[in-house]
C-alpha cells in the first residue's frame, strides 16, 4: 500500500484570547494528491464552560459546522467552499486571533487517510 504526504492542523477553542488558553476540538486533514479534505470534530461543554462560562456553546458549534462545510465543498459552505481543495485548507488553518483557532500545520505520511483522521483525533482532542 502507497503512502500518502498529508498535511493536518489541530482546531481549538481560546475561550478568552488574551490568556491564550485553549481546548482542541478537532483535526483538519488534507492530501493533495488523494484530493482529500476532511474535518473530525468533539465539543466537550464541560470542558469549554470549565475555561469561560460565558461562551455560547452553540454558537461554537455552528462555526464548526462551517468549517465542515467548506471543507467537503459543500453548495452551503458560502463562497469559501467554492474555492479548490488547497485554497479551502489554507483559509482554513490561516492563523486567527479568535475564539476558534487552528495550530500551526503538520505534515506527515499515511497509508490511510480516514484511518489517520481518526487517529489523530483519537490522539490530540479525546
């Protein structure tokens, strides 16, 4: 089986910007080659409100829907998600300095993509 290059970034939530502070919540993986890009994401509200009780859980969870969204292309992802499979990765793990925030990308090698999506996951937000 081939190995694939891939790139991922972990997506956190920073409760209160300032104290740069924050709580994974997801991965977004990408492979150019295999023309894959996918986001996995688990809000723990425990967690969240344990950092800032003031946030709007739901609110968080509708951006991260966006992110889904734009990620797989969808018609409902707005203009973003129109843009190619590069162009969405990059807008999505460009550095922000709010609430929701991407880490610096990584990059690695995988014979499974979904397989590593999980994984990392697993590894990083669980």
């Amino acid at each position: 089986m081939q190995l694939h290059l891939f790139e991922y970034a972990v997506v956190r939530i920073v409760p209160v910007v300032e104290r740069e502070e924050f709580i994974n919540t997801g991965v977004i993986l990408y492979c150019k080659k295999e023309k894959y890009l996918k986001t996995k994401f688990t809000v723990n509200p425990k967690r969240i409100t344990a950092f800032c009780d003031k946030l709007d859980i739901e609110e968080i969870q509708q951006h991260l829907l966006s992110f889904e969204r734009i990620a797989a292309g969808l018609p409902d992802g707005g203009p973003i998600a129109r843009l190619d499979i590069a162009s969405r990765f990059r807008w999505l793990t460009a550095v922000r300095s709010t609430v929701i925030q991407s880490s610096k990308v990584h990059a690695g090698f995988s014979r499974n993509l979904d397989e590593t999506l999980e994984r990392l996951h697993g590894e990083l937000v669980i």
